[in-house]
C-alpha cells in the first residue's frame, strides 16, 4: 500500500512505487512495516526530518524546569527588608519556580525562634494567594526552613 501527500496511490509493487516518487521527485519511506501489506508513504524525507526536529525544538522551547530558589533571612532581617524579599519570592512563584526560605540563627539567636516563626507566617500570609505550603517552617539546627510552591 503506498500513500502520496496528497492521497493514496492504492497498492503498488515496489518498483512502481520508486518510479511513482522518482517522477514527483520524492522518496518512499516505510511507515507501517508491520502491517499487511507495509504501508509507505512517497514523501521529502529530508523535510521531513527537518520537520521533525523542528516541532522538537519548540516543545523544548516551551518546556519549564521547576527550580528551588532560595532566599536567606536573619532574626534581625528589618520588616522593609523582609517585604522586599517577599516581592522577590512572588516573582519566582508567578514564574514557576519554588521558594525555599531560610532563616539562620547565629550564637544565642535560637533561643528567640518567636521572630522567626513569626516572619515565616508572615511570608505564608503574604502569598498565600498564589502559593500553597511544601514544607511548613521546621528547624534544623540553626536553621528554620520552609518552601513555598505555586498552586
């Protein structure tokens, strides 16, 4: 069974169907071996091909890979400074990416973990429009993590 791009041709031995592409300056390419008979197709394989890797290119193209990025808080982050961070932890959620927020405790800092829970609720509170909680705040040594991920 051969096909041409513009309808099928029928059945065909494969010489005439050589001739048939020859003449329309196409080559014949298998499309179906396993059927009964082999289907081929008379077609430009090299545009094909050409084609082919084209459509490949822009699914690519199109493809986002989720990044963790990553923004660094102190007990003794100023509240002007913690708005500027939260734009920025918008700005990567409104892209795609997660938010993992770290707050590190230096010396006697951990005893006053308050400010920091607190400044994490505050981030929660302030995207919580467009994010959803990964992972709540949780200590690990002296540090106080949380990753935000968009809904």
């Amino acid at each position: 069974m051969v096909d041409d791009e513009g309808g099928q041709l029928g059945v065909l031995t494969i010489e005439e169907a050589r001739k048939a592409a020859e003449e329309k300056g196409l080559d014949v390419v298998e499309v179906a071996p396993d059927a009964d008979p082999p289907v081929c197709r008379l077609m430009d394989f090299g545009k094909f091909k050409y084609e082919q890797r084209k459509k490949q290119h822009d699914a690519h193209k199109k493809h986002h890979v989720q990044k963790v990025k990553e923004i660094r808080l102190t007990p003794k982050t100023e509240e002007h400074d913690v708005d500027t961070k939260i734009r920025h932890a918008r700005d990567f959620i409104e892209k795609g990416d997660k938010v993992m927020v770290n707050m590190f405790f230096k010396g006697r800092e951990i005893v006053h973990q308050e400010f920091g829970r607190t400044t994490m609720e505050k981030f929660i509170k302030a995207l919580e429009d467009i994010t959803k909680v990964e992972k709540p705040p949780k200590l690990e040594g002296h540090r106080l993590s949380l990753t935000l991920m968009p809904k």
